[in-house]
C-alpha cells in the first residue's frame, strides 16, 4: 500500500471516530453525525479496504478507486438525507463488490460456501464480499420503503441500523483471515468444527438479526449466546493451531475484543427487555459495545489485511496493543459522554492507526524465520 493511501486510510478512520464525538458541539437534534461516524469506517474504509485485499494489488484498482469514491458520497447524502442519490448509490456499489466477487470467485451463484473441499478460509472471504453487496442492495430497498413507498413499517428497519450491515463484511474477512492462518494438516474432527463455526456464524448473525427486527426476547438471548461460544471457539482453535507469526497476538488481542462485544450484547438484550428498562441507563454499555466492534474487533482486522504485504512487522508489539484496549475500552466509551475524554480518544486513536499502517520494524528475529520457513514450505506445496 502506497504511503499516500495509507496517510487517506488514517485520515477517514480519524474523522470517523472524531464524528461519534460531535454531539458534544452540535446537538443530535440539530445534524446527527452517527451515519458518519459509523458509515466512513465500516463502509467506506471497511469495504474498500476488502476490496483491496481481495485483488491484491499494491494501489487501489479502478474499482476500488469507484467504490471508494461512490462510498464516501453515499455516507455524505445520507448525514445530509438527500435520500434520492442514496437509492442510486447502493445499486452502482453492490454491482462493483460483485464484479470483484465474480471475478476472484468464479460464480455468480456461490455454489462453493456449499462445497466441503472448499477451504473455510476461502469461504469466509466469499461470503464478506456477497455480504457487503446483499447489505448495499437491501440498504437501497430500505431507503425507498422508508422515505417513499412506506409499504410497512418496522422500527428496527432503517438505514440507521445498517450499523450490522456494513460491519458484518469487516467482520467476516477477519475471521478469514485468522482462519487462513491456522494450521493445514488437521484431523478430519477439526474441518468439521470449522465448517461447523462457518454456517455457526453466517447464519447466527443473520437470524439473529431477524429476530431483532421481530422483536423476540428468549430467540436473541439463545443466539447471541451461541455466537458467543463460537467465537470462543474461534479463539480455542486460534491459539491452539495459528501459526506463529507476526499476526498472531493482534489478531489474538481482536478475539478478545470480540468476545467482550458479544457479552455486552447480550447483556444489552437483557436488559432492554426487564420491566425497569431505561434506555438513558443503557447509553454507557451500548457506547462500549459498539465502541468495542468497531473499533477493536474491526480494526484488528484491517490493520492485518491492509499491510498484508508488508509483513514482518511489529505489530505484535505489547505497547500498540495495551494501546489499542486502553483506546477502545475507556477513553471513546468515556469521550462519548466528556469532551475531554473525547479529544484524548481522538488523539490516542490517531497515534494508533499511524503505528499500524507505517511502522515498519524492527520485527522480532524469532518470527521472521518461522514466517520465512513457513512461506517456503507453502511455497514447496
């Protein structure tokens, strides 16, 4: 990645968190940023970045450069809600993910998720792509529904909460990653558990979202639960069978992050549906959970994928890393509630992303052989 893409990536990102904070100058009722905040990272970062990695190149292709651009606009009208360019947008978006999917994939039908030679490494990075084009192209059909056509009514089914949406891609090419990091020779037990956590965690977030839309209270308990102990799981077999390299322990330390964001969900679930519910009281722990998706379990992802090239590097490094949980964990939860905290999380997180995206050694000697060795023998392969 050129250092001029690198220095657009840090910037976006920034400005990204630094919109969850604005409502300390401008209040929500008056211009809302939580689609900037939320739409610049996850979608505009996070997809172009898959994008990126998907077709490997040092700079961005044409594609991605379109997709990047079409990203950022399709984020700008809907903070200004000039709702007529964001029917369009999402369209022209969902039809650039597909071509790269069709291109790197090979089917328009993804008839190899259903394939058990298919590895489920391959599998979680198909399945990011046509998450992020399905989310586009129902994100079109809720803008029309809800602004124009108004055929029904679901409170849950908004742009807004296309928070999930756009963030389930991001996700899903981490888990990809940490996948296609583990250990090949395997007995036949473990292809199982892993095509087990695949359809586990694909289908989970999809009906759990479903049942979010419904409203059923014991359904979302029992799958957000089960997607907990999958991602335990993820984290069991990780740690047991990733190969050690310069990834490991960040990718490790995004687990972590991931694990904490499942608990505070269904935390958040049951306390939304006790009888003393009160959604000011569950500001704090909502402002954690999503401060902990996106911006620790999410970004550990990106970190790894946008200097997949670029490895060794330090990133394993414990400072960046005690960094990264002291960011995440308290000053953006407690910057969404004192301006302080919140310069101090902006400033924290920018000093952040600069360490991951330009530094560039020195990387521990230990790991760099072991990285060599293991290229060299999948080289042989």
């Amino acid at each position: 990645m050129s250092r001029q893409l690198k220095i657009t990536f840090m910037v976006l990102m920034t400005m990204a968190l630094a919109f969850g904070f604005f409502h300390h100058f401008i209040p929500k009722e008056q211009l809302n940023f939580e689609r900037l905040h939320i739409f610049l990272f996850n979608l505009c970062s996070g997809g172009t970045l898959l994008l990126y990695y998907t077709e490997d190149k040092k700079n961005l292709s044409r594609t991605a450069r379109t997709f990047f651009v079409l990203s950022i606009c399709f984020a700008l009208f809907s903070f200004l809600e000039w709702y007529l360019p964001t029917l369009i947008i999402p369209l022209i978006l969902g039809v650039l993910v597909e071509r790269v999917r069709l291109v790197h994939f090979g089917s328009i039908f993804p008839k190899d998720l259903f394939s058990s030679r298919e590895d489920v490494a391959r599998k979680f990075h198909q399945a990011a792509l046509l998450c992020l084009s399905l989310a586009l192209f129902i994100s079109s059909f809720v803008i029309f529904n809800e602004i124009y056509a108004k055929w029904f009514y679901l409170e849950k089914l908004k742009l807004d909460t296309f928070f999930l949406g756009f963030s389930f891609p991001v996700s899903l090419i981490s888990m990809s990653v940490i996948f296609s990091l583990m250990k090949k020779h395997e007995v036949e037990v473990t292809i199982h558990i892993k095509e087990a956590l695949f359809w586990t965690i694909n289908l989970g977030v999809i009906v759990f979202f479903l049942f979010i839309l419904a409203k059923w209270f014991v359904p979302q308990v029992m799958i957000a639960t089960t997607l907990f102990l999958a991602v335990t799981l993820v984290l069991y077999l990780y740690y047991h069978q990733g190969i050690r390299l310069q990834q490991k322990t960040f990718l490790t330390s995004g687990i972590f992050f991931l694990l904490i964001t499942s608990i505070t969900g269904i935390i958040y679930i049951l306390w939304a549906f006790s009888a003393d519910y009160d959604p000011q009281q569950t500001q704090p722990l909502l402002r954690l959970h999503a401060f902990t998706a996106l911006y620790g379990w999410n970004l550990s992802g990106l970190a790894v994928i946008s200097r997949h090239a670029d490895f060794p590097i330090r990133l394993h490094s414990q400072k960046v890393i005690i960094l990264h949980w002291l960011t995440v964990l308290i000053l953006c939860p407690l910057g969404y509630f004192v301006p302080l905290a919140a310069l101090a999380a902006v400033i924290a997180y920018a000093f952040l992303l600069q360490t991951l995206l330009f530094n560039s050694g020195p990387a521990d000697s230990r790991l760099v052989t072991i990285e060599d060795e293991v290229l060299a023998a999948a080289e042989k392969k």
